[in-house]
C-alpha cells in the first residue's frame, strides 16, 4: 500500500497490537538516522486514519549470521551492500494514539480501539494532519492557542484547548535551564488573552510580572508589559522594585494575625521544626486566638513560662518554636503589631482577582524558601475560603448570584507544598485534590515532580514534560498516563531547552513540541490583540522597556 502523495513515507506496519503498540518496518531508502523518536505519524488503514508516535527505534538483521560477522573496517562495498538490501533493515515502534474515519475528514478524533491491518503504509503527518487534530487558532482564537509545533515541523501550529486547560490543575516538569518560566509565561498569556480565567502568580524570582534584560541585553517581557492594567503587580519588597526601577501596583504586608498554625506545616522542613511544633501552635490558637503567634514572638522568657503553664505546653518546644518562627520578623513586610485598623492588603488581591484582573506578587529580595512557603501558604488558604464562600453562595441563588471567575494559580518549587508529608494538609492539596469545582486550578512548575504526591499528579490534567535527568522525576511526571514506557523514551529524547512532551486533558494525543518562543515578537503580537491593554506604573526603566518592546 502506497502513502498519501502529501505525506513522507516512512514504510510499513508488519506486526502489533492494541496493547503494546505497532511495529513499523522503514523503507530500505530510508535512513534510519532521519527518524527520531517522537515524530508525529499516520498509519493509513484501510478505512481509517491512525495517528500515532514514535516511541523507540531498532536496527536488525534478517540472518544472525551477518551480525555475528560484521563487515571490516576495510569491507565498505560489502557495509553499503548489506545495508542497501533486505539482509539489513530498521524498524520503530508507533503508540497509536487516535483515529479519524476517513469518509468524514471533519469529523472528531476518537480513541483507537482497533489496529491497522498489515503492510499499512505509514508516514510522516502532515500540516492538515496536525489541524485536524489539534485545531487552529485563526478559526477560533477564544477557545485554542498556539503553543509550539511539533519537533522536525518547523512553521505547523500545534493548539492547546484553553477551555481545557483551565479547567484543571496542570503542570510544567523539567530540569533547570529547560524554559520552564518562559513556557509557563506563554501559557498564562494565552488562557489571559481568550479570557479564560485570571491568574495569581507566586513569583519568587521576579520573573513574571515585569519585563527584563538578561545577560546578552535582550528584554524579556513580563505579563504586565503585555497586559498593561490587566495584571497587577504587587510586591513584599517595594525598595527592591525601586531599586530596580520597576514600577509596581501595591505593597503586600504581613501581619502574625493573619498567620494560623496550619500554615507553618510545610514550613517543618525548612525551619527544622520538631513534631510537637503544630501541637503547641494549635494550643496557642486556641487559648490566643489570632494573636497567638504576635503573643509567642512578642514572650519574656518570664511570660513564655507562664504561657506554657496556661496552655499545658512543654515550655522547652514552645522556646523552640518561638525561637525559629521569629526569624520572620526581621522582615520589613511582617509585622507582629495588632491588625485591627490596618489596611488589609491580602483581601485587596482577592479583590483585584474579582474584577477580572490577574496578580503577580513579586517577592522581590526577600526569596528564601520559608518566606515563599509562608506568604503562598497564608494566601492559599484565603483564597480556598473565599473560593468556596463563592461558589456556594451561587449555587444558592445562581438567578442573582454569578459564579467567581475561573482562576489559576501559578506555585514554583511545588514539590515543598505537595509533598507527601503535607499534601493532605496544606491548602494547596487541597486546592489541587478538590478545588475544580470551585474554579480554581494549580499551575505547578517544578524540576522535582518525584517529591509531589502521587494523588496529586494524578489530578494534573496537562503536563508539559521537558528534559529531566532522574529516572524518578521521568516516572513521576507521567504518572496516571496511559502507555508511560513508550512515552519515557521520548522524553529521553528531548533536547535541553525548548522542547517538551505534552500530554494531557487539554490535547487529544500526546506530542514532542518545539515550543513558541516568548519573545519581543511575541509580546507585541499579544498586545496587539488585547483591547485596552494601556500601560500601568511609571517607573523609568519600565518605560524604557515598554518603549522598545512597543
């Protein structure tokens, strides 16, 4: 059977099956080094298109004998000739993924219950291949979104299905150095530009809200040069965006009131906490209410006595708790001072999230790990209070009362908040377990996916998979996948930086892309495509940004 005239032939199907995958032998004038694992194909069946993957590739011989003697290193007529007849030849294995009946070219990708019959002609799909199962954004721009193309098909969009994608929690694995920031920053971008929803980016690096140079002098451009008033970007360290002179929309500050003792658990690690640390913080709860943590920061050692009595506490874990929670009033934005009368900045990021406008908190200087636990972990469990109020008081009277916008939730370093030690019960596990029915999703980034539980990556809906190096981290990252050993090898495939594996609830069939580069280019296309994107802040070097990104 010959290939489609528009596809590049790769050769035929000789063997297979529905639960392992076919087997492919490649045309004799095929070179094998042309093929790599990966590469998005069609089996054409009889009645039916297969599209299918890559997964691993094999040389062999059709007599033992020639293996066992090789040609010389003298003998290259006799190489050429071997290779160039049937005593040699190659073959990949394909996952086949998808299947379109081809009497209806418009009608939807199904799930491949079947397999193609042999000596099927297979080759390399097609820019109408890849449409018709990935869709396009020029035919509806509210619903997909360009997010790369597929590997060796340079200039052929591949889609993500907004709709999809937000309606889930989802994921960004790879080592350092992979993209992950810039790809996480495409995806916003996207899901922010159809509407789709609204973000609260925990930003530990600064690199998300406002543009930047790097090191060659290229910009960089953050959410808010592309956005302008539509993101807000606030911060726990203003000197430092001065400094910077990076304009900024609010300081965030903390007050001990704010803080509950569950919000100090995944702090155990970091803070080398012992096991009675939560006891003695939920007996000061409950004795201090919400001044409990001002009370123990602010303790005599006379005072911290009398307190362990009143409590029932062991004063020794209390001193020691004491002693390593109170590192955090060295910061200028955590405040131990009573909050009533204040302004209370946390509630006006929720706020600014309810009139459709995305927050990133740049957490400027103060970057070390028990603060990004601690202010994510406080702004966490607000937002799942203030999710489900919502959600709630819309399903009680859902004629007056709208439901809250679709919300994502970007948290770096993810594994320190989901971890199996904590997952159960931390607001983020929660919101990553539970939290779809009340609009909100988790955006994980992280290069550690083996520290994150299993039950919470088996709730990730998109995963876009970059190079990882422990076989842990590969395992991890596809776990709840169907077909995951095929799929190991491709990420093992992977080139270090811009290609990924994506898989997952928001694309039909798992790919290998090379993806969209968030560039200059790209941020002005963007904006062009916002209405009302008018710049927010003044800072000088912003402007200067600004100035040459538009």
């Amino acid at each position: 059977m010959q290939a489609s005239d528009s596809r590049r032939r790769l050769g035929v199907l000789t063997r297979g099956s529905l639960a392992k995958g076919v087997e492919v032998k490649l045309d004799a004038g095929r070179p094998i080094e042309s093929v790599r694992a990966g590469t998005f194909c069609v089996i054409e069946g009889e009645r039916m298109d297969f599209f299918a993957l890559i997964t691993d590739l094999e040389i062999d011989a059709a007599n033992e004998a020639i293996l066992l003697h090789p040609p010389g290193p003298g003998d290259e007529l006799l190489r050429r000739v071997l290779q160039s007849g049937s005593a040699t030849y190659a073959t990949a294995q394909l996952r086949p993924q998808l299947v379109i009946p081809r009497e209806d070219l418009n009608a939807e990708p199904l799930t491949v219950k079947t397999i193609p019959g042999h000596f099927s002609a297979v080759g390399e799909a097609t820019d109408e291949d890849v449409a018709r199962v990935f869709k396009s954004e020029a035919t509806d721009p509210e619903r997909y979104f360009e997010v790369g193309m597929p590997v060796g098909m340079d200039g052929v969009p591949v889609c993500l299905d907004l709709q999809r994608f937000v309606e889930r929690s989802n994921a960004v694995f790879g080592k350092t150095g992979t993209g992950k920031i810039f790809l996480t920053r495409l995806l916003l971008a996207g899901a922010m530009r159809a509407q789709k929803g609204v973000a609260l980016v925990f930003d530990m690096h600064g690199e998300y809200g406002r543009g930047r140079r790097d090191e060659e002098g290229r910009i960089a451009p953050g959410l808010a040069d592309v956005f302008g008033a539509g993101v807000q970007v606030v911060t726990l360290d203003p000197a430092s965006m001065r400094q910077r002179k990076q304009s900024f929309d609010a300081s965030i500050e903390l007050y001990a009131d704010q803080i509950e003792p569950a919000d100090i658990l995944p702090l155990q690690k970091t803070l080398d906490l012992n096991r009675t640390a939560s006891e003695s913080a939920e007996l000061l709860h409950r004795e201090y209410k919400s001044r409990w943590l001002a009370t123990l920061l602010n303790a005599t050692g006379t005072e911290l006595t009398e307190i362990a009595e009143r409590i029932g506490a062991n004063e020794n874990s209390l001193g020691a708790l004491r002693r390593k929670l109170s590192r955090f009033t060295k910061y200028g934005f955590f405040h131990t001072d009573p909050m009533q009368g204040k302004e209370d900045r946390i509630t006006q990021v929720f706020e600014a999230l309810d009139r459709g406008r995305s927050v990133v908190l740049d957490f400027g200087r103060y970057r070390s790990r028990e603060v990004y636990l601690l202010v994510a972990n406080v702004l966490a469990r607000r937002l799942r209070s203030i999710y489900e109020r919502k959600v709630n008081e819309h399903e009680a009277d859902p004629e007056n009362v709208e439901p809250p916008r679709q919300l994502l939730v970007v948290v770096e370093e993810a594994h320190h908040f989901l971890s199996p030690e904590v997952a159960s019960e931390t607001p983020f596990g929660k919101i990553a377990r539970e939290m779809r029915k009340f609009y909100v999703s988790l955006l994980v980034v992280d290069q550690r996916p083996s520290g994150i539980d299993e039950e919470v990556l088996s709730q990730i809906g998109t995963k876009f998979v970059a190079q990882l190096s422990d076989e842990k981290d590969i395992a991890a990252s596809l776990v709840g996948t169907p077909g995951a050993s095929g799929l190991r090898q491709i990420l093992a495939s992977l080139d270090s930086k811009q290609q990924v594996l994506l898989l997952g609830h928001a694309v039909p069939m798992p790919i290998t892309l090379t993806t969209r580069t968030w560039d200059q280019d790209l941020a002005r296309t963007l904006r062009e495509s916002v209405p009302g994107a008018e710049v927010s802040g003044s800072a000088e070097t912003q402007q200067q940004v600004l100035a040459e990104l538009f």
